[in-house]
C-alpha cells in the first residue's frame, strides 16, 4: 500500500515538473484582471468572471477597474488572453488561480461564499495533474479546511495525490500605477515541497520584483492576515489620538509633525479606514483566533475606534456649523470622494458613507462628487446618487473626504458662509476650519 502510494506521488511530481501552464484566473477584479493580463504575457491564459456584463466589458477592450495601463488590455487579447463568463471553458486549463473577494458579513464574520462558489465551480473541472492557487485573503487555515474539502468532493479526486493547492496572497495597491503586480514582491506556498516550488516558480516567470516562498499555506495566509491588521491597529491608534486631541483643542497635525521629528516615529496619519482590506482582514483573523480560544482584544479594539470616526468626523462637522451659526438641519453639505483612497474608483466597504448617513440623520441635504467612482455601483450598494458636476458656494459645508488628483483644480476655502473640513490633512491649514 505504501509503494503505490509512493509511486503515485512520484507520477504526480514528474507531472507538474513537465506541466505546460494553462492558466485560469478566476475573478476578474481590481486583482484578477491585472493579473490576468501579467500571465498572459507568458502563458495561455483564460480570465472568468461569473458576471456576464463585467467580462464582455473587458472582452471588448474595456477596463472597468482603471488598473491597467496604457493599451496594457488590448495587447493581451491580441495575444494570449480570452475573457469569458462561460464555465464550460475552466475544462481546458490545469492551473486555476482564484481570485475572487472575500468581505465580512453584517455580524463581522467572513463571508466565505465567493470563496466556496469558486471553489465547486474549479471542482467541477479538475482534473489529474492540475493545480489551484488562492490568493483571495483568508484567515490562517481556510484553504485547506474550507476550499480543499469542496475541490475533492466536487472532483472525486485526492488531494496531494491527484491534485495540489498553491496560496499566493494579492498585494495589489489600488490607484497605484506605480507599484503593480509585476513589482511587488510576492508571497507564495504549496501544499506539499514540488507544489509549493512549482507556485513559486510559476509567479518567479512573472515577478519582477521577485518572490518569498513560506513553508506552508497556513504561514502565507496569516502574512496576508497581518499586513492589514497591523496597519489598522497603528491608524487606530492615530485616530484615538485625535479624537483624544479634538477634546483638548490641539491640532492632531501638529502633534504629529513635533513627534515626527524623532527619527523612529512612524508617520502613521488619522483618517478613515475603509476599502476592502484594511477594514475586513483583521475580521477573519479575530475570527480565527476566536475559534481556537483567543479573545483578539488589541485588533478588534482598532476596529472598534476605526469603524467610529465617521461619526466623529460628521459630528464635528455639526459643531462647526453651530459656531458659524450655519444651518444645519435644512443645510447643504458637500462630500468630495467617495472611494476608499485616492486615485482609484474602488467604493468597496467606504467609510465616506458612515460620514454621510450621520449628516443626514442631522437633517442636512448631503450631496457626494467623485468623478472617479462608478454611479451605478454607489446607487446599487450604498444608495447614494453621485453628482456629474460641482459648484461650491451652493453649500454650507464641505468636507475633503478622499483627496483624489482630480480635486487638485477646485478652490476650497473655508469662509463665513462655509465650514470646511479636511479628512487627510492636505489642505493648507489657514483654508480649513478643522482637520481630522
């Protein structure tokens, strides 16, 4: 029994050493289409989405993400891509890297559907010899536990016999060109020694920036885990500061650009934490750690201070009404940005709307410009019917929310008949009334 076994691992190595790629990328988002159009430079590559509109858009030269470069698309579908929403099409590859998002649902647990729907759609069509790489975020252990169980159930094969799993986190930037896929060092793992060599070498071919291979799967998805955890307890606690700050009436700014002096002060900046990472992964890891005993107390107190400040920022914005003796109730307020950060259309999981829902709740008439956002997305997921144009004496306040390139042109200058506020602290100080 042991010497088939052993014989059967070892086929399976000469296999995926002599493997030709044929690469499927599911998802075909901010992660999947960049890195669709980065493998298909090399490799014959197959990029799915389940939704039929977004992967005809991109078929035709479109790119709903603003991501890509250039005529970076229409090159790869000129070469070695073809977009598709058909399933049946998965049948011809051997290597599926999925890609799809994974939020938190209303309770903050994870919302694995994406991720299971994924993986019984990849499950249908494995086959002997392929290989699966995840690289939607995770908590430490979901590959193997979650993902794995529906690809053998769906293929009837075994796992690490028949078939391996690959986990290569995305650090993708979005809205920044100069930090891509290409040139951002890439983490990657396999589920046994050949796997995980074969996924490294495989992102090697594409990586300019290189590549790190962990010693399991599980090390790879608590690295992506913690990248965002950490960043979100360190603005957390930033945004104590100010709201500590605001209290004693000191500019949280200043404070900052005293202490940043010292040479080891990290340049951490309050603001809202919104987007889809940030805000979500230090959910999945508090969610694991949960499960195996642990109360996570340091992560989900930043999460608790994080999720808070759009109610101190629309607060504070009241206060200044009041001081002005500005309406508020039957006022105007202007929101410039509605996107998580600048530079990029990406609305997932903003914290902009926490700002605009407590305006409303005061009574005031709340108008959002963000000429890089998509209309239909913002009215679909938060409601909110984005202004085309913007004229800013029409209003009594207007806050600075996301401090995208394309506002660099308006003149915004706090007066009399105007409170201005600035959530990033870009503006020069004599043109605001406060910042955060």
């Amino acid at each position: 029994m042991r010497t088939g076994l052993t014989s059967r691992c070892r086929t399976f190595e000469l296999m995926s050493a002599q493997r030709e790629h044929t690469i499927a990328i599911l998802g075909l988002g901010y992660v999947g289409l960049p890195l669709a159009v980065a493998f298909s430079k090399k490799y014959k590559t197959l990029g799915f989405d389940i939704n039929a509109e977004i992967a005809a858009l991109i078929a035709s030269g479109v790119d709903p993400t603003n991501e890509l470069v250039g005529d970076q698309l229409s090159h790869a579908l000129q070469s070695h891509l073809q977009i598709t929403a058909e399933p049946a099409l998965l049948a011809s590859c051997n290597t599926y890297i999925i890609t799809v998002p994974t939020d938190i649902n209303p309770d903050k647990s994870p919302n694995l559907e994406p991720l299971i729907a994924a993986s019984n759609l990849v499950g249908t069509y494995l086959k002997k010899g392929d290989l699966v790489i995840y690289e939607s975020t995770t908590y430490p252990g979901c590959t193997e536990e979650v993902c794995v169980p529906i690809l053998n159930e769906n293929s009837g094969l075994i796992f690490n016999e028949d078939y391996t799993v690959g986990y290569s986190p995305e650090r993708i930037n979005p809205g920044d060109k100069q930090r891509n896929v290409t040139n951002i060092l890439k983490v990657t793992s396999g589920s046994t020694k050949e796997a995980a060599k074969e996924v490294d070498a495989l992102y090697n071919s594409i990586i300019t920036a290189g590549t790190h291979l962990a010693p399991s799967i599980k090390v790879a998805e608590a690295a992506k885990a913690i990248e965002n955890a950490q960043r979100d307890v360190n603005i957390s606690f930033i945004n104590e500061l100010a709201l500590i700050f605001d209290k004693l009436e000191i500019d949280t700014g200043d404070v900052l650009a005293a202490a940043g002096t010292k040479w080891n002060f990290l340049p951490f900046k309050p603001g809202l934490v919104g987007g889809h990472c940030i805000s979500v992964d230090p959910y999945y890891l508090a969610h694991k750690a949960q499960e195996v005993g642990h109360d996570p107390q340091v992560i989900l107190s930043g999460r608790r201070i994080n999720d808070t400040m759009g109610l101190h920022v629309a607060s504070s914005v009241v206060k200044l009404l009041h001081q002005k003796e500005l309406p508020v109730k039957g006022g105007r307020a202007l929101i410039l940005g509605l996107a998580f950060k600048e530079n990029t259309g990406d609305v997932r999981n903003s914290k902009v709307v926490d700002v605009h829902q407590e305006l409303k709740s005061f009574g005031m008439d709340v108008d959002v410009y963000d000429p890089l956002a998509n209309p239909v997305q913002a009215l679909r997921e938060y409601g909110i019917s984005l202004i085309q144009d913007v004229e800013l004496s029409d209003y009594q306040a207007v806050l600075l929310a996301v401090p995208h390139q394309a506002f660099s042109s308006l003149t915004i200058q706090s007066s009399q008949n105007c409170v201005v506020y600035d959530l990033k602290g870009v503006l020069p100080r004599k043109k605001v009334d406060k910042r955060l």
